[in-house]
C-alpha cells in the first residue's frame, strides 16, 4: 500500500448522481441507488468518489443552482441516505468528496428570494451583485458593464426595482458577494456541516471566479470568458483577492484529519501555483490532456507543463480525460483533428465519427494516465467506454447550454445520460424510466456485457487500477523513455514503463514483462494506436 496520502495517488470516480443509478425506479439517479452500486466500485478498484451537486435545487444547471447547501434534493434522497452511503462507501474504504458550489447559488436560495424581496441597498441584496444599468448617451439603461455568462448572453439580469444582478452563468445562478463577511461565515459553516457527517473533502467549483473586480470595469471585447483566466488582474476570474478565502476554507478542513480539497480552477500555469501553496488547495483539476491533440509530442509537452510544476511545489498532478462538462472521450478521440467537439453534433457530418477509432484511442488514453504519477479523476462509464450521445433531439435537452447558445451548441446532456448495466430491462438497467433517453446502443456497453469479459474496456480499467496500485503508486517520478517517433513512452521509479504507439506505423513490442496492453492479443508488435504496460525481466 501507498505512504502517501490517498488522494496524491488516488482514482476518484465521479458520480453524476441523476444519472448513475435509480434506487426508487422514478427515473433519476439517486444516493440509494449509488449505495446499491458501491460494492461495484469497489471491486473495480477506485479510491474516492466525487458526487456532483445532490442539494435540493430548481436543476437549472445539472444541480449547480443550489437552492439549500445543508439538505438533499428529494429526487436524490435524503440526508439519512446520504449518511448511510457515506459510512458504507468507509467500510469499503471509498472516500467521499461533495460539490461546494461558493461562486453563486439559486435563485430559489432563500437569501435570493429575500434580496428580490427586499429594496436596493438593503442588508439582504448586499449578499450578491446587485447595482444599477449603465446609461448610454442617447438615455437608454442596459446592463451595468459588457460581462458575459459563460453559458451566453449578458452576465446581468435586471429585476422589477431596475437594478441588476451579475451572474456569471445562468440568470437561475446569482453570483455571492464574496467580499461580505455573512457570506464567508456562511461557507465556513457549510463545509463544516458536511465534514462532520464524513465527507472526506470537496470538489470547488469555479474556484477561480469568487472574486470580482468591485468597481466593475467593462472588459476588452476580444477577451474570451473561459481562457481570460490567463489575463492578469482580469476584473472576475482568477484574482489575488480569492486566495484569502480558500485559507478560510483550509484552516476549517485542518481541524479535521485527513481531509481535502480539489480546485476547479481554469487558470494559466503561472497562476496554479498560487492556488497550491500549503495553506491553500490541497490539489486542482488540470484540463490540459483533455484538451491536448492526440499525438505524441503533443501528449509529452502537456503531461510535463502539468508534472513539473506539480512536482516543484510538493503537490500531486491530476489527470482528468472526460467529466460532466465535456464530449465524452471515445467520441471525441472518433472526430478528424480539425472538428470542434462542442460544435460537431450541430454541424456534422455524423460520418465523420469513426468509433473504432476513438474507442482504441481511448484504451491508450486510459494506459497513459492510470502510469503516470499523481491522482486520476474517471468520469461514471468511463470505465465502460461509454460514447458520447451526440444525436440527442433539440427538445430533450436540459442544459443552459443548450438553451442559450442559439442553437449553435447542444451543450453538455450527451455525456449525462444514465448509465446502462444491463444489455437487457427498462432504461438497461438504471431503474425506471430514464430521465434522459438512452441510445439503443447503449445496450453493448451495459456493465453486465463487460464485467469479467476478457478484452473488455471494464476488464482493461479493473486490471490497470489493480497494477497502478502494486506499481505505480509509492513515488512520483516520471522519466521519459526515447522511443521514436510517434511513440510516447515513461518509466516511473519502480521501472514499469508505458509505452503507447500513437503514430500510424506499428512498432516492435518493447521488451520487458507484459503487464497489460490495450488490446487484448498485442505479443510481438505495437501497431499504431495501442499501448502496453511493461516491467523489467
Ligand atoms: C462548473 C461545473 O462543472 C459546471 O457543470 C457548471 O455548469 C458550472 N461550473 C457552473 O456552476
């Protein structure tokens, strides 16, 4: 076993709880039925489970909009579930991280009710962004500055008094004031709340947004909302001022053992060190895989910009292939280089999807980052190589997304659709009936399909998390290994070596002891798009 602390070397595996598993038949996913699938995660192997927002809320934005941070949302249980789950997943030695959502809240918040309810410059609206539109020349109001929400349109929302609030999502979703002292009690107390029901720690959520230039300047036009982060003194993401309140945040999590914190931070690498100090986060969410192209030298200088820096300030890196948010990594690993993955299911063409591809992608993608040093986040069926569901129909969407993009982007519900575990049964096997429509092609991926069948891509995740922890786990140094073109390979300390073709010409099999491979059947050669663990005879 590891030394280190669990969460430096660990596999978290995130639990999008409407879509995971149904424990009542009503068609949402819910905590009783994740309880009823622990002993699946366990025996897959995993170390820690994020669950995404579970907190009583209108669901305008997947949960995000939290409506009441100390309860569950009825469709998801209860808080004597979610204890009950939390003690079950220790037994199994499964930690449990919660979704603090601190950037903004619900406009169904009892603090935004009673701020609409209340006048301008009232104790209740000082808790958000309240102020008045600006005037234009010819006497107009509009909104009070040029900020957008990230999810479109205008990120101010006028109410009946006049003024305007800022949110920097979707109009359900207020920002807080984080300069108002209620606010950061308030925060305190929450996380309080649930580490002492056990949570293990907290994935924060637009971690690098709380604090907003107060004078709030217009921004220059051509600068874009997610990658702005890497402006400096940007007027709303990534400012000094927020790193005062994650210290609040770590002095609270200190009073209790063994607890942590993740970042949900869309910073440039010059700022994530900042969020890593030892007072701060114990570790963030690196993006920069998911976004890289998939060729080896590409895959070299991403896996090191996040490496290096980690390694220099004694944090732990993280490697992250899909979540909630984004195009699931089969598909989007199936598209030609030059298609954008959050345009491709507008645009098309559907047969610019080669699934065989990017299912063989994925397998290398999965040996790559379960070798390499520090925590690896698994996004629910990704264990299953489960494909994005592109061709979902305009009126079953339900992400802001979708609704605000002028049709010009589905958004985020193809990565979000319930899970299969049996080929066979209503909803294949994720209770009642789905609460979004899951592909007839779901059924091949199905768990029971999977579970125990050699070459399956369950088979593959099982086998390598049962190898990453007797190898991989107890240092974190990385070497990398010239291989040839095309070729990425490393070696870590215990002298298990990765070696993945990702060029188009097969190579020789490297030698050394064959651990694992991508594909079932690879002995005597590497051909283009595989990947093979090894050990030193
Ligand atoms: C990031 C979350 O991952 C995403 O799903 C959500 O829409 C935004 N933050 C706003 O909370």
């Amino acid at each position: 076993m590891s030394t280190l602390d669990w969460w430096r070397t660990g596999t978290i595996y995130q639990v999008y709880i409407r879509s995971f598993a149904d424990g009542n038949g009503d068609g949402t996913g819910d905590i009783n039925g994740l309880r009823s699938k622990l002993p699946y995660l366990a025996d897959l192997g995993i170390d820690g489970i994020w669950i995404n927002p579970w907190y009583p809320s209108p669901l305008l934005d997947g949960g995000y909009d939290v409506a009441d941070y100390r309860d569950i949302h009825p469709s998801f249980g209860t808080l004597e579930d979610a204890d009950a789950m939390i003690e079950e997943a220790h037994e199994l030695g499964i930690r449990i991280l919660v979704d603090l959502v601190p950037n903004h809240c619900s406009w169904d918040h009892v603090w935004f009710k009673a701020a609409l309810q209340a006048a301008p410059g009232s104790p209740e609206r000082a808790r958000f962004h309240f102020t008045e539109g600006s005037v234009a020349d010819d006497g107009t109001v509009g909104p009070p500055n040029n900020w957008k929400s990230v999810f479109g349109g205008p990120a101010w929302t006028q109410v009946d008094d006049g003024q305007w609030y800022l949110h920097l999502f979707d109009p359900s979703q207020p920002d807080l004031d984080w300069t108002h002292p209620e606010v950061r009690e308030e925060f305190r107390s929450i996380l309080r709340f649930w580490l002492d029901r056990g949570a293990d720690g907290f994935r924060v959520d637009v971690a690098h947004g709380l604090a907003k230039d107060m004078d709030f300047p217009d921004l220059s036009d051509h600068v874009q909302i997610l990658s702005s982060a890497k402006q400096p003194n940007h007027a709303h993401w990534d400012r000094d001022e927020l790193h005062e309140i994650v210290r609040e945040w770590r002095a609270v999590l200190d009073e209790y053992d063994g607890r942590m914190m993740v970042a949900e931070a869309w910073v440039s690498e010059e700022s994530l060190p900042k969020y890593l100090r030892p007072d701060e986060y114990h570790q963030s969410f690196s993006f920069d895989l998911l976004m890289a192209a998939w060729n080896a030298d590409a895959y070299r200088s991403t896996i090191t910009s996040v490496y290096e820096p980690a390694k220099a300030l004694g944090a732990a890196s993280t490697w992250v292939l899909s979540n909630h948010d984004v195009m699931r990594h089969t598909t989007r690993f199936g598209l030609p280089a030059d298609e954008s993955w959050r345009t491709w299911p507008v645009t098309g063409p559907a047969d610019a999807l080669d699934t065989e591809l990017g299912e063989r992608r994925a397998r290398v993608a999965a040996l790559i980052t379960l070798g390499l040093p520090g925590a690896s986040y698994l996004y629910q069926g990704e264990e299953l190589g489960l494909p994005e569901v592109w061709e979902l129909p305009w009126d079953v969407l339900d992400d802001p997304v979708a609704r605000r993009s002028e049709g010009t982007q589905k958004g985020r519900d193809g990565c979000r659709v319930p899970i299969p575990w049996t080929a066979a049964g209503e909803s294949f096997g994720f209770g009642g009936p789905a609460w979004m429509p899951q592909p007839e092609r779901f059924a091949a991926y199905a768990t029971d399909q999977q579970i125990g069948v050699d070459g399956s891509f369950h088979s593959l995740y099982k086998d390598a998390l049962r190898i990453r922890r007797e190898h991989f786990v107890d240092d974190a140094e990385l070497t990398w290994i010239d291989a040839g073109d095309g070729v990425l390979a490393y070696s870590r300390a215990s002298g298990v070596r990765c070696v993945a073709n990702m060029g188009a010409e097969p190579v020789p099999m490297p030698a050394g002891e064959i651990l694992l491979t991508s594909m079932p059947g690879l002995t005597d050669e590497l051909p283009s798009d595989t990947a093979v663990w090894l050990r030193p005879t």
